[in-house]
C-alpha cells in the first residue's frame, strides 16, 4: 500500500495529499529502508538517461568527438534550453556533424521561461534541440555515427544502439532484459517499467561504480558520474533540485517526468528511488530534504539549502502567505510499509 509523502495546507486546512512509494538499497543489495512499496513498478522516464549515456560513453564517444565534460553532462540532462544549454548542444551537433533534422523529440520552445520570452521575441520558432531530451538524442545519435549503425529508427527497440542500452539498463539494475517492460516516452525513445529497487540498485552502482564487474562499464560510469557533479547546471538548469543536490560531489541524482527521481550516496553507499503517484514534481524537494534529513545525512548545509530553495511555505499570486507543505512519511527498516 501506498504511503502519504506530503500534505499541504491551506488556512490550517489540509488541501492536498500526494501519495507514493520510496525504496532505499544499500550495498549489500538488501532494500535498507522504505516508505510504501519499494518493489512498486514504475516507469524510469528520464531518470534512466545517465544509463542510457553508458554505452556512447564506454564504446569511445568522447575520444571520438572530442567531447568535453559539459558536452557529457549534457546527454544525461532534461535541460531548460537556457542559453549556456544551447551552446553546449550546438557544440556536439558541429562536432558530430549531425542536425537537427536526425533526431525523433519534437520540436518544443524552452522550458525555461525567460529563454522562452527570448525565443518569441526574437524568430518564435520551435526547435528540436529545444527539446528537454534533445541531449541524450545527440549522445546516442553520435555513438550510431561511431559505430556504423543506421540513423534512421535510432529510437525504436529493436535497432542495436537501443538493444544495448536495454542490456545495459538490465546489468546496472541487476535484473534481467526480459524483466523489463518497455514503453514509449514522450520524446519517443523506449522507457522502461523497472520496480523501484531495481531504479535504487541502479543508481546504488552510479554512486558507487566499484560494485559493477565490468571495467568499461566502470570507467564510463565514472566519467558520466564526474561530469554531473562537475557541471550539475547542465544536467537540468536553474531552480532544479537536479542541479541543486548534484553540487555536492557526495550525490549522483536525476529526476523523471510523472514524479520519479532517483539519487544515490557514494559515501554512505546508499541507492534512493522514489515515486509521486498523482506524477507531481513540486514535492521532489521536500522529500529529497526529509529522506537526507531522516538518514542523517552529514552535508547539514545542503539539507539548508534545499529548505531554503524548495520552501515549504505556500504564497498566492501576490505573494501573500496562504499556506505550508510538510513531508509526513516516515522510512522503516528493510521492506516494511
């Protein structure tokens, strides 16, 4: 059964509760804490994009190309389309050769507001490498090059850039490929069902790579790991608690549209997936705060500054005071519920 993560108030009156689930692993590959189910299947959506960078990354993109860590960073994003984004994405596409014309994410305007002010003021036209995914397009575009695969149907499930992706999904959650149920993701790669301590065991090796056997895999994990704590403003942009909570070299994290996010704790050896069942995302700070807070997490400073960027204060329109949030799940041992 589901547990409540959050509530909200209005006037003293409880307006919203947001339900979900949290599993937390540790390095003995035992589930060390959870809230709800942590088995729940959920889609990863694009939390799965740093593993999906694993193998451009491991089959030699980046000695290829030339690419830099920014460039790296890049393709495990879901960017804002904020100016320095663009300029990253323009450098892989001079780089690679490649337009934007090959990739298959729809044309969109930035999810930034003001680069979507900016954008409209100016020609108004949608673009593909706006798109919040156009990153990890471009990276597995680029491995496809490499390699001599067909661009054409890079996205679709059975072309071998996307089996390998599939078998490397499967290896970093310690399941098998067969287990995995596949989808379509709004930017038309296929996503992948995984239950929630398969998503944590995943980011458990992202945080801790000496757990993966494979030395390519390991060193690629590594690399893909550096650049997000190295440049954590390309991985998603300004006010993402993505970017905010990779600053501390101690976390690998990465947030999924419908409200999943998963983060892992390289010290403490910890990998954390959780999910928001109504698919909401304004709760991701309050719950990354409450689980850090409630494992005791050392970096006291970086619990601060998720308060304080992620306020559980609720204002109007005006900016009037009407309201608060708070989280209110508690983390058992093990698998308890």
């Amino acid at each position: 059964m589901e547990s409540v993560l959050v509530k909200e108030y209005r006037a003293g009156i409880m307006e919203c509760a947001h339900h979900g689930h949290i599993c937390i692993v540790n390095d003995q590959g035992k589930i060390g804490a959870s809230a709800g189910e942590p088995d729940f299947v959920t889609f990863t959506r694009s939390a799965a994009k740093p593993l999906q960078a694993i193998p451009g990354i491991r089959g030699g993109i980046i000695s290829h190309y030339g690419f830099s860590e920014q460039e790296i960073a890049i393709m495990t994003a879901s960017h804002l389309a904020q100016p320095v984004h663009v300029e990253v994405l323009e450098s892989i596409m001079r780089k690679t050769g490649l337009t934007e014309k090959e990739l298959v994410c729809a044309p969109s305007y930035p999810l930034s507001e003001d680069s979507k002010e900016d954008v409209l003021r100016h020609d108004g036209s949608k673009r593909r490498l706006f798109h919040n995914c156009s990153g990890k397009h471009l990276g597995v575009l680029a491995y496809c090059k490499m390699k001599g695969y067909p661009l054409e149907g890079y996205a679709d499930p059975g072309h071998p850039v996307q089996k390998e992706i599939i078998e490397t999904v499967a290896m970093m959650c310690g399941i098998e490929p067969k287990q995995i149920s596949l989808g379509t993701d709004g930017c038309g790669f296929p996503v992948f069902a995984l239950p929630l301590s398969a998503m944590a065991s995943a980011y458990l090796k992202l945080a801790c790579p000496d757990l993966i056997e494979d030395e390519a895999t390991r060193e690629a994990v590594t690399t893909i790991a550096q650049a997000m704590n190295r440049y954590p403003e390309m991985v998603g942009g300004s006010g993402r608690v993505d970017s905010l909570i990779l600053r501390d070299e101690n976390i690998i994290a990465k947030g999924g549209f419908k409200g999943v996010y998963c983060f892992g704790l390289k010290k403490e050896r910890l990998g954390i997936a959780f999910k928001v069942l109504d698919g909401s995302e304004e709760e991701w700070g309050w719950i990354v705060e409450s689980i850090l807070s409630q494992i005791d997490y050392s970096n006291k400073g970086l619990i601060e500054q998720i308060r304080e960027a992620f306020t559980h204060d609720i204002y109007n329109d005006e900016g009037k005071h009407v309201g608060y949030a708070e989280a209110v799940f508690h983390l058992q041992d093990g698998a308890g519920s």
